[in-house]
C-alpha cells in the first residue's frame, strides 16, 4: 500500500526511508499556503529527487504540474561509478551527501560521486564536519577503510563552485551499534578556512576561537 505524507516537512528523510524499505510514497500539499513563486517542490528538493534516482534503478517519480505533489516508487539501491552531481547555488553540499550516505550503506555496487556546489553555507552541514566527524563514525557500522570523503576544492556563496568526491565500498553486512557511555570531550579540533580574504584574517579567527576553548579543555588544535 502506498503510504501519504502532506507537506514539505522531513522531505528527504521521507525519500530515504521509503527508499530503504522499497515502500511507495505519496507527499501533497508541498507549499501550498505561499505566494505563486514560493508554491511546490524547491530547486533543491527536486535535484535532490534527482540525485536519487542516478543511483536507485527502476525508481520512479511523478511530480504534478504546479510540484505541490509528488508519488514516489523506489526501485533496487544500485549505487554506481562516476556518477556527477551538480547541486545548484541554493544549498550546500552536506544537504545531499547527509542522506545519500545513509542511502549508500545498502548499495550492490560500490559509489563514487563527484557533489558540485557549495562547501559551506550556514543552515546546512560542512563539508569539513562530513569528513572529520560522520565518515569516521560511519565506519562503526562496518565500512572498510577504503570510505573516505576528499575535498578537491572550495567554493562559497554567492558563485564560488567547489568539488568533494565520495567514496564508499559495497559493505557486506551493517553492524549494529550501542551507544552506552556518553564518554568525556577529550580534545578539540578544527578547521579554519577563508576565501579570497587575508591569510591573517583567518589567523585571528584560529587565536580567537582557541581563546575561548581553551577556558574548558586544554588539548585544542585548529588548522
């Protein structure tokens, strides 16, 4: 049975679960209350839908004419090689890479996908973050140290266009994982990047942010 949603809410959340679980899903409803030009799906959400289906074979998507509703039948998780995503100049890249890793864990074959657009905006995840803190945890699952996400090159809003290439493995078999001890921050560590400005314009942000740090842990190190 079809399952239905209403509204833009969990968006992608929506598609990888049914994905997962080979369920068909109908969403409606997707920004109806706004303005002509605010109304259904966003150029975000549908190069997500996009995105989707390069690497599930036998998906099928159905969006109506104003995209204020949607019907989604997913097919087999494939994954696949080479694949190139442009992710357009709205949001940045961790709003695509968060879910399609989750996506990946259940792939046949193994994925390689090269994310244009933006490294690092303010309401999505850094790209710096995805490599430093989601990679190495997804590895608990069972991954192979062959999972890894390189950043080839920045890019920042207004027009800067930047380039990350992931990589994940087929994985045999997804552990199960027991989070018991919610364990002590031990050390900190960072990053600190700029674009087009001064190189001392990021030293001053390194010794500013290690000020503050520095007042609860004493093992800080951003780079």
């Amino acid at each position: 049975a079809m399952l239905r949603f209403s509204g833009h809410a969990e968006f992608r959340q929506r598609i990888v679960l049914a994905t997962l679980s080979r369920r068909p899903i109908r969403i409606e409803e997707i920004r109806t209350g706004g303005s002509a030009d605010a109304v259904g799906l966003c150029d975000f959400e549908a190069s997500f839908l996009r995105l989707v289906e390069k690497l599930v074979d036998g998906s099928e998507i159905i969006v109506n004419e104003t995209g204020t509703a949607l019907q989604y039948r997913p097919g087999m998780i494939i994954g696949g090689r080479n694949v190139v995503h442009d992710c357009g100049k709205v949001r940045g890249l961790g709003y695509f890479i968060e879910p399609l890793l989750v996506i990946a864990l259940f792939a046949k074959r193994e994925l390689s996908v090269t994310f244009r657009g933006f490294t690092n905006v303010s309401n999505d995840l850094g790209v710096d973050v995805l490599r430093s803190v989601t990679m190495p945890f997804l590895k608990r699952f069972g991954l192979e140290d062959d999972v890894h996400l390189q950043i080839v090159r920045r890019g920042a809003p207004p027009a800067g266009m930047g380039e990350v290439l992931l990589n994940i493995p087929v994985v045999r078999s997804v552990q199960t994982l027991h989070l018991t001890d919610p364990g002590r921050v031990k050390r900190v560590r960072g990053v600190a990047y700029g674009v087009k400005v001064s190189p001392q314009v990021i030293n001053r942000l390194v010794d500013a942010a290690r000020s503050v740090l520095t007042h609860y842990i004493p093992d800080v190190w951003i780079y």
